[in-house]
C-alpha cells in the first residue's frame, strides 16, 4: 500500500544570480559606440498557432471593391513621387564584432539597432510600424513602458579566460524594466507585462513572481534619457533556471525587420549558435536623444546576440576560424533597409600580425574605447561591393600563428559560492577582485536571494586584505515568506590588488510540498549580482548558486496518512473492544492432567472427576 | 446471571453511543472539512434562459402624404397597429417579431420636403425635420403618380432610418381604408426586412445557439464570411515587400486610414472598440508560386491556390500582443521585380478587376503591381509612392463584408442610396445593431448554460464569489436585453448584451474553476480506507449483533405470549 519511497536527503535551492556593476574611473568617457551593448529578444509572435488554421476552411471569394474612394487612374502621379518621398522616420544598423579570445575560443557578437523618431510618452497612440517591430511597440504602449531590458543566457561567461563581454548578462532569464510615472499600479502591469513577454519570447517568464522580483533602490539607473530615479518605477527579476534554445531565437529573430533573410542575421543558424560555449540573446529599449541638444527624442531597439565557440568542440583543436566554420554561411550581402552593415575585428592584441592572421585583409582600422580600453577594430563595410570581392561572398579567416601570449587578468571579477554543511544552515562567499596595481574601486553589489534561504543580516561581514571593510551604503530589505525576496545592495570600496569578501549567513527553510520544483534534489538556483561603477560602467555577474534544501520524500504524505490511521485504528479497536464487551466470571478451567484423565476415564466409562 | 445481563447490557449500550457519536460529530466533521466551496448559482434563471423566447419589436411610422388617403378615410385611420409574427426555431428557441405600425398623417413641412425634385433630396430634408431613434423606421407613402422616384421604383430606401413607398396601382383613390391598409401591409414589412431585421439574419445570428439545417452551399458561406460579435476588433494593416532590394515602397497609411477607415469606424463605434494599426513586412513570401503566362507575359494566382497563400505568411504577421480581440488583417502584397505583374483569376479564369480576395474571419489581401511604374532599365531600388485611394477602396469594400455590414441585393423595385462618406447608411447600423444583440444574446444564453451545467456535473469544481457574481451578473444583464430588445430599444438591449457576454466569458475562461478539476472519487477512498475500515466495521459488527439479539428477544416475547 505504500507508494514508492524516495529517500532523498537534500532539496537543493537555487541561488540567486549575481550581477556586479563595475563602475571604474575613468579615462575615457563610455563611448562605446552601440556596438558592445548586447541584449537579446526573441519575440515569438504567436503567428505560428495561427498558421496552424486548416487551409481547407479558408474560402477566399474576390471581392468585389466598390471603393468608396475615388479611383483615378493615378499610375502616372505614383511614378512622380520619388521627389516628394519622406525622409524616413527610422533607422536600421546592424554590425557584428568578431574577437579571437586567448584561449583560442572565438568571441561573436551580433548588434542590430533600430531607432525610431517617435514618443510613446505623452500616451498617444502609436499604430503604424515601418521597421520597429509592432508586437513590441504594442507593449511599449500597452504597459507604458519606459525601458525594457531583456536577455537569455546559455552558459555562464568567464571572465578569467575571456576578459570582460562587451554586455553581460546572468545565466538564464533576466528582465529588467522602467515604467513611466503615469502608471498606477505598477506590480499589475509588471505581471501582465511579463506573461505577454513570456508569449512573445517563448520563455517561461510568466514564472515571475513577487517572489523573485525586487526594486533596486540604487542598481539598475535608467539608460536612456529622462531623470525618473524613483525606483518604484522600477522591477527587476531573474530567472536563473530558464533554458535557452530554438524556440526563444526563433521570435528574436522575427523582429528583425529582414528576418534571417539578409544581412548578417543570415549567419544565425540555431544548430551553429545552440552548439556553443555562451549563448546569450537579449533586447533592450529605450529612449534617447535624436540629436546633440536632444529636442526630439526617438526610442531605441538593440537587439543583441553574443555567442562564444569553443576551440575543442568546435573547431576540433584547431586554430583556425572562419564564418563559415562558425556560422556554416558566408555573407553575400547586407541587409537592403540597413543605412549601415559592418564586421569589426578586434585586432589589439595583434598589432603587428604576429598572433593571427585575417585574410582578407581590410584596410580599414577603426579605434574605439571599449570598457575604458582602447581597442582597434578591422572594419568591414558589407554595403560596399567591393568587400565581398570577386566571389561575391565573404568568408572571413582568422588563422591563429602562436598559441602564446597571456591575456591581461581583467581588471574585476567576482565568484560565489555556499559554504556549510548538513541542511539547516550555510553560508554564501561572494569574493571580488580587484586586480588593478594601484585603483581602487567602488563597486555598488546587488544581492536578491530567495525568501527560502532566510539570510542572517547580523552575520554579514566585508572583509579585504583580512581587514573590516566597511560599506559606505546598504539598503536591506528582508525577505516576507512566499511574498518577496531578500534585497541586499551594498556599496564597497575594493583596495588595489585585493580580494574582498563578503559572507552572510542563512537558514533553509522548509517548502510547502507543492513549492518544490519537478525535480527538487536537483537543487535551487539562487543567482545575484553585483555592480561596480566609476566613469564608465561594468556590470559583472557571479555564477548562479546550486542550493540544496531539505527535500522530504514526496511518497510521505500518503505514507504517514496509512501510519496514523493504523495507530488511530489500533487504539481505537482496542478501547471499543473494552468498551463493549460484557465481562463475566468463568470457572477456572480444569488443569492439563486433569483434563487428561477426564479424556480417559471417558473411554473406560467412568465419570469425570 | 443477572450481573452478565447488566454488563450485557452497558456493552450495547456503550457500542451504540460510539455509533451515535461517530455519526453526530464524526461524520459531519468530515463532510464539513473535505467539502469544495461552491457559492450559490442562480440555477433556475439560468434554466429558464436556456429556453430563450427572443421577441423583437420594431417601431414604423407610417406617413400618408397628401393624395393617398381621402380625408374621410384620413379620420378613420387607426392610430396604432401590433402585428406578431412568431417562428420556433427549435424547442428551446422561439423568436417572435412584433411590428408596432403607427400611422399618421404627412405634416405640412414633410409635405414640403416630399415635394423636392429628386428623392435623396427629400431624404436629406425628411431627416432634417425629424430624428428617429435607432431601431425604429418611418416610411413615407406617396401617391403613384409622384414623380419622386422614377418609373421602376417603387420603394427608395435614403440614407438615415426613412424609405419612400409608392403606392401601388391597385390602390386607387375610392378603395376602404381596410384594403388600403392590407395591400400595405406587405409591403411595409418587405421594407422593414431590408431596412432592420430579416428571419434569415436573425437565425444566422443564433447560429451558436441553434445547428442550422445546412442550406446550399453559398449561404453557408455567407453566413460564415462576417466575423463573430465581438466587444472589440484590431485591423492591421500589412505591407507585405518581398523585394526591398528593388522597391523602396511607401504608403501613407497614417492619412487614409484616417480618411478612409476611420468615418466608418466611428460610425460603427457603438458596436464594438476599433484600433487600427499598421505595419511593413519585408521579404514575405507567399505560400504558392504564381504561374506564368508567357502569352501575355503576366503572373496568375488561381482561384484553387489562394487557399494557400495565406499560411506561411501568417507566421510573419504577428498576433497582437495587447489585447485577445479577433484580429482583422488587410495584406497588400506587392511582388518582387521579378514576378510581375501579378494578377488574380477567378474560377472561370477570369481576372480579378480588383486583384483581391479575402478570407472569411480573417481578412482580406490585395496585390499591387509596381512594375509599370519603372522602366527596365531603373536604378533599383525603385522609391514608389503607393495609391491608397485605390488600396482603401478596396480595404473598405472588404472591411464591409467581414463586419457583416450586408449588402444583399434588395427586392426588385427597391432602391438603395449608395452609402455615403460615412461608409455606412443608418439602417445598416440599425440592421447589424439587431443581428449583433441577439447574436450576443445567443452565444452568452449558451456560455451560461454550459457552465452551469458542467459545474452540475463536476461536484469537484470550486465556485468562487467572484465567479457566482459574474454569473449573476451576466444572468441579469441577459434579462436586460432580451427585456429592452422586448421594448424595442435597440442601443440598451446592445450594451447589456455585450455585458452579458463578457460577463459570461470572464465566468466561463476564469482559471480557479481548473483548480480541483481532477480528484477522482477511488483515490480520495483509497486515502480514506484505512482510517474508515478499522473504524466502521466493528461498530457495524456491533450494531448487527444488538440488532439480530433484540429481533431474537422479540420472537421470544412472542412465543411467550402465545
């Protein structure tokens, strides 16, 4: 009668996932020219079920126009009309940036921006779309949205062997999003919100909940213009379990305005771009300025894809890259509505040749500061024809000549991980470092941990250089159970040349059993980040936690129902069986010898004694 | 002996006040604490809407215009005149017509604005001097010998809620006032079919209600062209360029839809929320190859293929994200450089003069050929301007049909105006305001009644207040309109009828019904038994032992007795 027991001993919870913002001083004012800002959005239309519709029911029938309107024959005065065409309203770019990474690891990143002269601000209605896609501009409206940052990550970024990704992102599912002042109830539009993206991008983001979403009160400032800071507006949420796959590119690659049918997003085959490292696709919205003195403003889109290929599986150990071995396509054109198409080459590290080889060669070179780095690109202008050279297509090589060569530590990374034993308490280590020989940085550390792990404020420390550190800001919001997460945002100075480590305590609490996920002893993810600023911006993010909870076994209820019936029964049995059964006195029965000797005077005849 | 009776005795005794107990506290605990909330339905309104007797009523006022009547008749004319008109269309539907005829006299203004040249001029000052509220009718009667309306016409039917009606020739001057009346009677009602409701639109609009014996093919297909009554519609508008490389293409969707569409729209307003958006498409493809006539060097699409164009790009239109209204999609295709001209045949291999078709509750698609506008040897890309006249045009025409604005053609004799910038004459709001409240009617009687019955059904559901309220609410708003549609007051019995039906659907799609859909009796007993078997059956035991032992004492006494 008992079901099946599954002994397990561990639920595993999820960590929350951590991002750092890096804000270093600086040298150089962030002008990272669009092309390292990464985000990704799929945008599933739900076109697809409707495509689903049975061809036979449709019965087309022509109509017969009689147009109201009047009908002159006007070929003559279409034909005149180049003249009096409007300047258009919006803009396309799209640009790859191609950088061979030490390890021998090829870094791809994809950018495709559209910005739009127009305001979805002042509430009224925006209705007609060139080449912003409209299932977005829908919910920019819709939600009264003011920014809108969204991205899917596969694997997690190293930051020790790849140097800093031109825009981070956490493991899994990530959403972040600025409302304008005008709306009310802003956790009921983030709900609606975040179930219509979770349409749109095939994702599972409708699994946002007040349970993971939290309002920074000092991380994640607005990009675009406008100085709305109250960070009511504001709702953050991870998803650090989130897979990644087809079915999110797909969509994201529909609100391209050439789709995956020219230009560079002809090279995003989901077989190539799946069988990688680091997968990472995002969006991003928002306003910004259409000119210097910003007097009319237009709203941005990036669109962004950023794939690391690995030398062994991808390259079977060999040092050599080309579009096509990472892509399986060549490029034969650029997109015909972009007003510009471009492959940069991150050659800095290779200024004299010696390291790798690019063939063709271009002679373009552009500079551009890059994370307060200065880096050199080799530029390829895919709207020119001559790039695409006599073949008509281009298939760039990159042919390692060394395998030497140490990259530069990047300047701040960070690490996490639970300490502790047994399932009731642990510990979480966050360990940043500055690698910098004589800078110290602020870094401004966001922390969302699940209300499952019950965080022991007092046990907070921040240590560097075995000293106190002590943080010149921190916002602490503590967790409510099944309501909201905890929110740790700290500000730390890191010393030169140091490691910083912050510790905070916890307890695992106990789930209802219909809070645990499918598979609970796989454990629970618990991502965070953290941020460091200075003149220009970093974010960087830690790996997401693997937390074990205390798992019950999930056969018990039915188990312990059986057990305490059977006690209850036998108790009760018992106590009615004294209850009502009648006692009387009996004749002490006859003794064994007796009884024998009865049994034989019996056969002789005799009576008993 | 006597002390075994008396323990005997406290024995049953005590077995029975452990029955007792278990069924006065025991039982009752358990049904208390295992029961599902189930708020309270109106079940028996919700039953007596299940079997829906609709009554129409539509109000005519009939206007003798000097020379039709005499003026001794003219004293005798019945001031008001009901007619009931009753169909069954199945045993749980009924519909009943009632036309509320007043007749009166012409005033003299009217008799003024009746002596204008041409009809529509007379039509336009009819309206002036009076307004008549939606859903009524006024018909004027005119003399045969008027010259109002030309020789063939007998009936002109203007642009707000007014119809001109000659006189027949019978009907000369010196006929009773009865034979008057019955030769007008007809007639009357041949007008009130065109201009507010005809037996067959109101059928079709129960169609959610009541399976139609299926007709010939063509009026299923008329029937099944129109979208369904719904609060609200989204139209899109998609520019489909399959070729950017060559065409530059731009249309001016911003100004047409605002000239075009919007006039209609608003007219349309108290029937449903309308928005309108617009957006380019590039490198969409049709689902079909087109085939080429080398004889005139053209592409055709048959009439067989159309089917199929559809499908593939669909996937690229997007559904809207904002709202679950019906989408209304409007394509105007424009082909590649290379597979121009493209043009549309029908089924007798004829071609489209429009060069477009659309797709019943769907939408429509246009193709529009670039190619003469560029000569071979163009600088590709081409920048093209785009006609909207012509494109609206036929957006329009098609914008008319799925709406279920009908434009079947009218009885020999009628005429009707042309519809006017507008887009849309009176009476056909007033026609599909009819259509639309008993459709909504229908399908919200039938979304009730199936819930009520699978909440019947499925003792495991949970009933929310809220859902109780918005049952409630509905059921109540449905009384409302059959009630206002019973009174004859169209624009009420529309709005409770659009309430009815989202109440109704809020009730229906709510997801807490979905909670403890599945909880199969076997297994709650599996979990049951074995606390309920150790328990019940030595208090059965017990219980049939007293019960066998005090029919055995009883035969006893008897044989006593005897």
């Amino acid at each position: 009668m008992a079901a099946h027991r599954c002994s397990r001993s561990a639920v595993l919870l999820f960590l929350c996932a951590l991002s750092l913002f890096i804000v270093a001083d600086s040298q150089e004012t962030a002008s990272n020219g669009g092309q390292r800002d990464n985000n990704a959005v799929d945008s599933p239309q739900a076109a697809t079920e409707t495509a689903e519709r049975a061809v036979e029911e449709r019965r087309w029938e022509a109509s017969e126009a009689e147009a109201a309107a009047d009908r002159q024959d006007t070929s003559a005065a279409e034909n005149e009309l180049p003249a009096s065409v409007p300047r258009p309203k919006d803009d396309f770019q799209e640009e790859l940036v191609i950088r061979p990474l030490h390890s021998g690891d090829i870094y791809a990143s994809f950018q495709f921006r559209t910005v739009w002269e127009t305001d979805f601000m002042k509430g009224n209605k925006v209705s007609h779309y060139r080449l912003f896609p409209k299932s977005l501009g829908q919910v920019i409206s819709k939600f009264s949205v003011r920014e809108l940052h969204i991205s899917f990550t596969q694997g997690y970024w190293r930051t020790m062997r790849w140097g800093q990704p031109y825009q981070p992102s956490p493991p899994g599912a990530e959403l972040w999003v600025w409302f304008q002042d005008s709306v009310t109830d802003v956790d009921g539009t983030w709900k609606e919100l975040t179930n219509v993206l979770s349409g749109i991008f095939c994702a599972s983001l409708n699994f946002i909940d007040s349970t993971n979403t939290v309002q920074p009160s000092a991380s994640f400032k607005p990009l675009g213009i406008g100085n709305v800071t109250d960070h009511r507006f504001l709702r953050y949420a991870t998803l650090p379990r989130e897979i990644v796959c087809t079915e999110n590119l797909t969509p994201w690659k529909k609100l391209l305005p050439c789709g995956s049918k020219a230009g560079l997003a002809v090279l995003l085959k989901s077989e190539k771009l799946f069988h990688s490292t680091f997968h990472s696709q995002a969006v991003h919205i928002r306003p910004v300025c259409q000119d210097w003195e910003c007097k009319t403003t237009s709203w941005e889109l990036r669109q962004t894809l950023n794939v690391v290929f690995d030398l062994h599986t991808s390259a079977q150990g060999k040092r050599e890259w080309s579009l096509f071995k990472m892509f399986s396509r060549t490029l034969t054109e650029a997109c015909p509505l972009a007003s510009s198409s471009k492959i940069y080459i991150d050659v800095t590290d290779n200024p004299q040749g010696d390291q790798f080889e690019v063939s063709p060669a271009t002679p373009l070179l552009s500079q551009a500061v890059v994370l307060g780095d200065r880096r050199t690109f080799s530029v390829y202008d895919l709207t020119q024809q001559i790039t695409f050279g006599t073949v008509r297509s281009l298939n760039l090589l990159i042919r390692w000549k060394s395998s030497e060569g140490d990259m530069l530590r990047p300047l701040l990374h960070a690490e996490r991980y639970v300490a502790g034993y047994g399932l009731q308490t642990g510990e979480i280590h966050t360990l940043m470092y500055n690698n910098h020989p004589y800078r110290s940085f602020p870094v401004l550390l966001l922390d969302s941990v699940p209300w499952y792990l019950r965080l022991y404020i007092h046990t907070l420390t921040v240590t560097s250089k075995g000293k106190d550190n002590k943080p010149s800001y921190i916002h602490y919001q503590p967790s409510k159970d099944r309501v909201r997460p905890h929110l740790l945002e700290m500000l730390i100075q890191l010393p030169p040349n140091s490691v910083t480590e912050v510790t905070v305590q916890f307890e695992r609490a106990l789930l209802k059993w219909t809070e645990y996920t499918p598979d609970p002893n796989h454990g629970f993810y618990v991502g965070f980040p953290c941020k460091e600023e200075s003149s220009y911006f970093v974010r960087v993010y830690t790996e997401p936690l693997l937390v074990n909870l205390p798992t019950p076994d999930f056969s018990m209820p039915y188990n312990v129902i059986c057990l305490t019936c059977t006690v209850v029964a036998v108790g009760y049995g018992s106590l009615y069986n004294l209850l009502t059964r009648s006692f009387q006195i009996e004749e002490p029965s006859p003794g064994l010898a007796k009884r024998i000797a009865n049994i034989i005077r019996k056969m002789r005849g005799v009576p008993p004694l | 002996m006597a002390t075994t009776e008396v323990e005997r005795r406290r024995g049953q005794l005590a077995a029975l006040s452990i029955a007792a107990v278990v069924i006065i506290v025991g039982v009752p605990l358990w049904w208390r604490t295992t029961e599902t909330y189930r708020a309270w339905l109106p079940v028996s309104q919700i039953k007596e809407l299940a079997n829906l007797q609709l009554q129409l009523s539509a109000d005519v006022e009939v206007v003798f215009a000097r020379g039709t009547v005499t003026p001794e008749q003219q004293k005798k004319v019945p001031l008001t005149l009901t007619q009931d008109d009753e169909h069954v269309v199945d045993e749980d539907t009924s519909l009943r017509y009632r036309y509320e005829t007043k007749y009166r006299t012409a005033t003299v203004m009217e008799e003024d604005a009746l002596n204008q040249p041409a009809a529509a001029e007379a039509d336009l000052s009819l309206h002036r001097l009076s307004e008549s509220p939606c859903g009524s009718l006024v018909v004027y009667v005119i003399p045969e010998s008027s010259s109002l309306l030309p020789e063939d016409v007998n009936v002109y039917i203007g642009q707000q809620r007014t119809a001109l009606l000659r006189m027949g020739a019978p009907m000369r001057v010196g006929k009773t006032l009865e034979q008057l009346l019955s030769h007008l009677e007809p007639r009357i009602k041949q007008v009130l079919q065109v201009m507010s409701f005809s037996h067959n639109d109101i059928t079709a609009a129960l169609s959610d209600r009541v399976r139609l014996s299926p007709g010939n093919k063509e009026s299923v297909a008329d029937s099944m062209r129109a979208f369904k009554s719904s609060p609200g519609y989204e139209i899109t508008f998609s520019l489909l360029n399959p070729d950017p490389k060559s065409h530059r293409l731009h249309w001016d969707i911003e100004s047409a839809v605002q000239t075009y569409i919007q006039p209609l729209l608003t007219k349309l307003a108290p029937l449903a929320n309308f928005s309108i958006d617009s957006q380019t498409l590039y490198y969409t493809m049709l689902g079909v190859n087109p085939r080429f006539d080398s004889s005139r060097s053209i592409y055709m699409l048959n009439a067989d293929s159309l089917a199929h164009v559809i499908n593939p790009v669909e996937a690229r239109l997007g559904s809207n994200a904002a709202s679950s209204n019906p989408v209304l999609n409007f394509l105007l295709y424009v082909p590649d450089a290379h597979h121009s001209p493209l043009h549309i045949h029908d089924h007798k291999k004829q071609e489209v003069p429009s060069n477009a078709f659309h797709s019943p509750r769907w939408g429509g698609i246009m193709v529009y050929n670039v190619d003469g506008f560029y000569g071979p040897e163009a600088a590709f890309p081409v920048d093209i301007n785009i006609n909207m006249a012509k494109v609206m045009g036929v957006f329009l025409a098609q914008l008319r049909l799925l709406l279920g604005v009908q434009s079947s053609s009218p009885p020999p004799g009628f005429r009707v105006t042309p519809c006017s910038s507008a887009g849309l004459a009176d009476w056909e709001l007033d026609r599909l305001m009819w259509s639309r409240s008993v459709e909504n009617v229908a399908t919200a009687t039938t979304t009730i009644t199936s819930l009520a019955q699978l909440l019947d059904q499925i003792g495991n559901i949970v009933i929310n207040d809220n859902i109780a309220q918005q049952v409630s609410s509905a059921v109540t708003s449905l009384q409302m309109a059959v009630a206002e549609l019973e009174a004859g007051n169209l624009g009420f019995a529309l709005q409770y009828s659009k309430e009815a039906i989202l109440a109704s659907e809020r009730a229906f799609f709510d997801p807490s019904l979905l909670h403890l859909l599945y909880f199969p009796d076997d297994q709650k007993f599996a979990i049951y038994i074995p606390l309920f078997l150790p328990m019940c059956v030595p208090i059965l035991l017990s219980l049939l032992k007293i019960m066998s032992e005090a029919r055995q004492r009883r035969r006893e006494k008897t044989k006593k007795k005897d």
